[in-house]
C-alpha cells in the first residue's frame, strides 16, 4: 500500500478487527510440553497489513493455525487465551460454529499451492462449491462468478482455465486459483502463510502485487507470515518479530528497520546477505532456535544474545515502548533506555506483577 | 605431505581457466519419430570458471541451472558441445579415466534432509566417498572423516552419529564434508542454503568462503537467491530457458545489469528496506515450457523491452501489451487438443466450444485504442478460434505482429567493461537501449 507518505501514524480509531491477547498454544507430548506459541498477543485492524517473521520454529505457523481454529491433538490452546475475530470470541466456539467463521470470515492462503487444491477436480469445480457453501450460489450464476474471480487474480482466458485441473496450472497459477478460492468466501480477513516461499522471485512480485490490490480493492485486513525480511518489509504495514513462541518486537516497519531495538531483531537484520557484497563478512547468530519446552521466567534469547547479562536468566523480560514515535515495543531487559541495570530490572519486575497473572506460572 | 604440496601448487596457477564450456546442450527425450519434442534444458551455453574463482547461476526453476550443474560433473550425458577441464574434454572420458576425474569434481546438494542417508552414520557417509575410491588405508580414511567433521565445524563425536539427530544447517555440513573428502578442485553447489533459515544460512555461507580460502576451491554457486549470490561469488551467469542471458562480474551485473531479463530479476527481489523506492518491473504470464521455446529469443514471450516491428511503430504500449498477451492466449489453446467428436464438429462447422474466445478479446481490448489494422488481425484469429483452429490462429498473429525478438535468436553481445556478455538484440545498433524502452513501458503501472 502507499506506505511511502507516513505509516508513523497510529491506527485509525475503532475497534481491531482481530484481536489476539495472551494466545498460548501448547503440543504434549509424553516428554514434555512445547510451548510453541507462549503469550503472543497482537492486533489487527481493518485494511492494514500485519506481518509475523520469525525462523522456522518461532512459532509463526501455529499463531495462524491457532487464529483459525486448525490446532488438532495433541495441539491445544490453552483456555486463558482470547482470540476477537469483529467482536466474536473465536476460542469459545464449536466446531460448526468455527466452520462458519472459516467460510466467510477469514481466509487462509498455505505455503504450497499444490496442497490446498484438489487434484480430481477441476478448478471452476473447487470455486464453484466454494460459492455455493458459502454464498448459496449455483449453477449459471456460479460459473459467472467463478471467472470474475479468476480474472480478478490475474489468470488470462480466465473461462476456459475453470475447466482444467490444478496440475495443468503452473505454481504462480495455482496460488492465484486458492487466492481466488478464498475469495469466493468474501472473507474481511486474510491469513497468509509463506504464500510466497515455494514461488519464484518474478512469480513471488506478481503475488505480491495481486494481495496488495486485492486489499486495496477490498478493504481486508491481512496477517502476513513469512520468514523472508525482504517479503515483510515490502508488504506489511506493521511487524511483529517471533522467537520461541514468543513476540519480541512490535514496530511499524519503517521503525523495524531502521531502529530495530531487540537484539534479536538486529541480529535477523544484519544476518541478511544483501547490499552489502562479498569481503564484509556476514554477522551470524550464534547457536541455534531452542524448542520452546520452559515456561518463559527468562528471556529464551539469552543464550545466544551478545548483549545479555545476568539477570536475564532469570527474568521474564516484558514489553517496553522504546519508539520515539508510535508502538514500538521490544521485550527486552535492554529497555527503557536510559535507566540503570537495576531500575529496569525492577521495571520489568513491577510490569510482571501488574499484568496478567498467566505471564508467570506454569499452567501445565 | 602431498595434500600440501597439490596446494600450493594449485594457489600458485589460480586465475588461469579451469573449465571452459564450448555450447553445452542437454536435451532429454524426443529422437524417435513419434516421440514428442525433446527438452531442451540447456541449449547452447558457453563460459568458463578461473581457476579459485566462484562462478554463480541464477535462474528462476526449469531454467536449467541444476542440469547445467550436473552436466558439468558428469552427472548427466551433455546431448552436444565440450566442457573442458583444466585442458581435457570430459565429455568423452569413460571407464577408470572417468572414475579417476571424479575426484576432482564434487557436488553439494540442496535439500540436506534427502541427500544423506539416514541409515549410515555420519562417519560412513563422509567416509564413502573415500571407501568408493580406495583412498590409503581404512586407518587413514578414518583420520582423514574426523579431520573432516573438525574443518566443517562439527564435533569429532559427531562421527558416530544418524543424520536425523542434526540440524538443517548441521546436515548440510556434514554433505560439505563428503563433497571435501577426496580434495577436489571444483565443486558444484546446488542451492545449498536455499532450505535453510536466514540465521543458519550465514554461517553455511561463511563456512563455504572459509573453505574455499583453505583448500584453493573452485565453486559452481547455483542458487534462486539473488541477494545470497551477490555476497558469496565473483562473477555471476544469469539463466533462462536454458540459455545465459547476461554474465559479468558480480558487482557489474547488480548495478548495471543490461539484459531486459536480469533487469526484471533484480527488480523483483523484496529489499529487506521499506523505504527502498526502487520501481519492480512485474514479469507477466510464466516462463514458456522447454519443450516449445519461442524460435527467436527465449525470454521474448514476458519481455518488457521487446522490440515493436517496424511497420507497428505506431500503436500505442497499451495496445501492444495487450496483443501480447492475447497471443498467449491464443499460444496456450494451441496447445490443447480436440477430442474426436469436437474434431467431428469442426468437420461440419458446428463447433462452439470455444466461442468464449470474444469474452477475452473483449477483456484485453475492451478499454484500449485500437487501431484498424491490428484491430482486423485481432478478429481474423478470434474468427479462427472459434472455428477450433487456434493453431492457425498463433500462426496467423505471428506472420502479422512477428518482430526481430520472436524470429531470430540474439547473439551474446559484449556490452561495458571486461567480459560482460548480455543476450538480447537491443544491444546492436539498429535498435534503441534496453534502460529508457522499460522505463518508458514500466512508468505506468
């Protein structure tokens, strides 16, 4: 979207579309209890788009699958979290009753094209039944509705391409025909899942382009997932960076990038191979993402954080604000600048007892 | 030791060609009579890699690249041409000769989650290479595996470990280790970071250069990734459809890359800067299969710097890219085939399936200017569609709106400094410059 006159402005005033608080998604397993998404909490309005990076195993894709209802045994999400989809708590719904909000609430778009199409049936077929669970429309009505909507993803000789099969699609085609699947479902909100990884660069930018004009067109709102800096720094209007299951830094992505305030953010932001060519060496991370098993009384970036001390071994560090200008937090026992060691200790110590009782026990 | 001496033997004749590739095609299937038209992976390529140096080959996937890879360490049968190395053609060697050359060319996998057998440990598999070709004793080889294990970063207690107990990044240490083992000159990397997260991904790359500094290696840098090969290799060749588009020292080519096709590439990397306000030139449509290239060149079908034939110099950029993409159109049904009662029908001229043929001119002219004589050409074919002739009708739009890019091929043409090549007709004179024809059609949009 046109972010280049000022994304510094706060969000528009109104209730968030979707609004995520104290998430917490746990898999048991007979060793122990993954907490792969642990208190992540974040919203998103109407119209804006949200980024989540992280590496693999940050906990980004179970965030989504969470969102939407999709964790299965041993899976669970625990029932202190709170997910507000248009003022409907999501949590607290049946299976039926999920399965309405999936049909034409929010939409989901998956890494791999290949997977969210039905290979035995054509593609008008998939958007045809699309349609008519969702919007009760059938035969010529369908069909017609059916092309609109491949041609408003951008498939050439859009009529004819209903009758092929997915496998007569190429990659770039088909994640355009499950674009256009999910918005045969009117959704207000749209999850995207690395919708980009398995594409190719040029096929990547044509993608790109189709959400962003798509979200123009419709005013949606998107959570983007991705783990590519450059993808998120392209498309979404704010990010929030994950590690171990958790959110570490929130900003708006001029502020992520140009003054990352986590170390983990500038590690992620330095470890880029990019501009900067061969002979500057590259900065690496030390060590490697732990599977999020503890419950969170310290900071899990510790380990391989060149700036780390003591006393975040022990300490659950909480959100800061550390912009300048508008919501920027990093959970970082770096911050509120300014202080001394001690004093933001006892900050964070304070933030811990007045928030949420969840944020420091063991709920396992 | 001999490993010291074959060093600096090799630090000492670095810069010197070790292979040159003199119009290397790899072309699968087709021959028999009935046989459909064979792929051509790679058509025709040629360059050379010095001897130290780090060559890198991007390309989007089915350009080719990972053929071309393994076609060069004889992993693949090369269809036609020669590739030589340090001063023989290995195209020809066989038998013992073969298994001998072997040695000094190794190759480095993507996906370290299949390249590594999960039944063997770690030592067996970096021993393999070793065992397979009667290296010194059994003592030695093992030595040689910890030496191994200890210069990719591993632990020497790894050795005695399954692959399933590693990480991505770890694993594809372990297949650098294998690649290492019997000291060969050059090795060929296919995308080995591509799998990997972008924090692991540093570190493979910094092992690589670290590698490549101790033992005088030669690398092959295949890779998707263009901002991954920027920072690793020296020089850079660009794929397309199984032909080099544009090659040139690394630096050269990002910042004053000359072919349409590069131009595009770099264009639509994410910059991983928000305030970057670089104009993406969006490639339409996908790359055309390699079973049915274009005649003239590969890349002419998404092109954003085609050149207009003479005689429709006149018509409007938005009405030329619309007859572009109405030829694909056209392209894509002529590839369909009939079934008999639909062949019956056209017989008696009661055919209609493919009456939609109006709705998608109607769509890709409907809001432009179209002159009368493209407009009349433009009929004519959708007159033929509709007859179920969409063979004729390709034909048809061809002879009319044909320009230099879809009859012949380009030459490689030597444009800037040093050996910068790029493969596009727009570099001879008769035709204007790749940079103001795209950013006069790209202003736009």
């Amino acid at each position: 979207m046109s972010r280049d006159v000022s994304a510094e402005t706060a969000r528009g005033d109104g209730e968030p579309l979707l609004s995520v608080r104290d998430l917490q998604t746990v898999f048991r397993t007979d060793r122990e209890t993954i907490r792969a998404v642990d208190n992540v909490s974040f919203d998103v309005y109407r119209g804006e788009t949200v980024g989540i990076v992280g590496e693999s195993g940050s906990g980004k894709s179970v965030t989504a699958r969470s969102i939407m209802g999709l964790i299965d045994s041993p899976g669970e999400v625990l029932p202190e979290s709170s997910i507000r989809f248009d003022g409907q708590e999501l949590t607290a719904l049946s299976d039926a009753e999920y399965r309405e909000v999936r049909g034409s609430g929010i939409g989901m778009v998956f890494q791999d094209p290949q997977q969210s199409l039905n290979p035995v049936y054509t593609v008008g077929n998939q958007i045809r039944e699309a349609l008519e669970i969702n919007r009760g429309i059938t035969g010529a009505e369908a069909n017609e509705v059916a092309t609109d909507l491949l041609e408003s993803v951008g498939i050439p000789d859009a009529k004819r391409r209903l009758d092929e099969f997915p496998h007569e699609f190429s990659g770039g085609m088909r994640q355009r025909a499950v674009i256009a699947m999910m918005l045969a479902c009117e959704p207000e909100l749209l999850i995207a899942d690395e919708p980009t990884t398995a594409l190719d660069v040029t096929i990547q930018a044509q993608i790109l382009d189709l959400l962003k004009e798509i979200q123009a067109e419709r005013n949606l709102a998107m959570l983007f997932i991705t783990h590519d800096m450059g993808v998120i720094a392209d498309i979404s209007d704010r990010v929030n960076v994950m590690y171990a299951g958790q959110i570490v830094e929130k900003a708006s992505v001029e502020n992520l990038f140009e003054r990352p305030k986590h170390p983990y953010t500038r590690a992620l932001i330095e470890s880029i191979p990019g501009e900067h060519s061969r002979g500057d060496g590259l900065n690496t991370i030390e060590g490697e993402v732990p599977t999020p098993s503890a419950p969170a009384d310290h900071c899990r970036f510790a380990p391989r954080c060149p700036r780390a001390f003591e006393a975040c071994d022990g300490i659950a560090p909480e959100h800061i604000d550390v912009g300048e200008t508008v919501e920027h937090t990093a959970a970082c026992l770096l911050y509120p600048e300014g202080k001394s060691e001690t004093d933001r200790i006892k900050h964070h110590e304070a933030l811990a007892n007045a928030g949420t009782p969840s944020k420091e026990g063991d709920d396992s | 030791m001999s490993k010291v001496s074959g060093r600096t033997e090799r630090a000492a004749r670095a810069g010197e060609t070790l292979i040159e590739v003199e119009n290397l095609k790899k072309h699968y299937g087709g021959g028999g009579v009935f046989a459909k038209p064979s792929v051509k992976a790679v058509d025709g390529v040629s360059f050379s890699i010095k001897r130290g140096e780090t060559l890198g080959l991007v390309g989007e996937s089915g350009c080719g690249k990972s053929t071309l890879g393994r076609t060069l360490i004889r992993l693949e049968e090369a269809t036609d041409g020669t590739i030589s190395f340090d001063g023989t053609d290995i195209t020809t060697l066989s038998g013992e000769a073969l298994k001998d050359w072997r040695r000094n060319a190794q190759m480095v996998f993507q996906d370290p989650e299949s390249s590594l057998n999960d039944r063997m440990t770690v030592g067996e598999i970096i021993r393999e290479p070793l065992d397979a070709h009667d290296w010194k004793t059994k003592q030695d080889r093992q030595e040689r595996a910890l030496d191994l294990l200890t210069s990719v970063g591993l632990r020497e207690e790894h050795y005695y470990r399954y692959p399933h107990q590693f990480s991505g990044g770890q694993r594809q240490r372990v297949g650098i280790a294998r690649a290492l083992a019997l000291e060969p000159e050059f090795i060929v990397l296919d995308e080995p970071v591509s799998a990997l997260d972008v924090s692991v991904q540093a570190k493979i790359i910094t092992l690589l250069e670290d590698l490549q500094d101790e033992f005088d290696l030669t690398y092959l840098f295949i890779a998707h990734d263009l901002s991954v090969v920027r920072h690793i290799c020296d020089r850079v060749a660009v794929m397309y459809l199984g032909k080099i588009m544009e090659i040139s020292e690394t630096e050269e080519l990002y910042e004053d890359a000359r072919n349409p096709y590069t131009r595009s590439l770099l264009s639509a990397i994410p910059h991983p800067d928000p305030s970057a306000s670089s104009r993406r030139i969006t490639l339409p449509g996908t790359p055309p299969s390699p079973r049915d290239p274009p005649t003239g060149c590969q890349f002419s079908t998404r092109c954003p710097a085609k050149i207009q034939p003479e005689e429709y110099d006149h018509v409007e950029d938005d009405v030329w890219d619309a007859i572009e993409r109405y030829r694909e159109v056209v392209r894509e049904r002529s590839r369909m085939s009939l079934g008999t009662v639909d062949r019956l029908k056209r017989h008696v001229g009661r055919f209609s399936a493919y009456d939609d043929i109006d709705e998608t001119v109607a769509d890709l002219f409907g809001d432009v200017d179209v002159p009368e004589d493209v407009s009349e050409h433009v009929e004519a074919a959708a007159e033929l569609v509709r007859d179920g002739r969409p063979e004729d009708a390709r034909s048809h739009l061809a002879e009319e709106f044909n320009g230099v890019c879809d009859l012949r091929r380009p030459e490689l043409h030597p444009v800037g400094d040093g050996d910068h090549m790029s493969y596009c007709h727009r570099h001879t004179d008769e035709y204007g410059d790749v940079e103001p024809v795209i950013d006069r059609r790209t202003r736009d949009t």
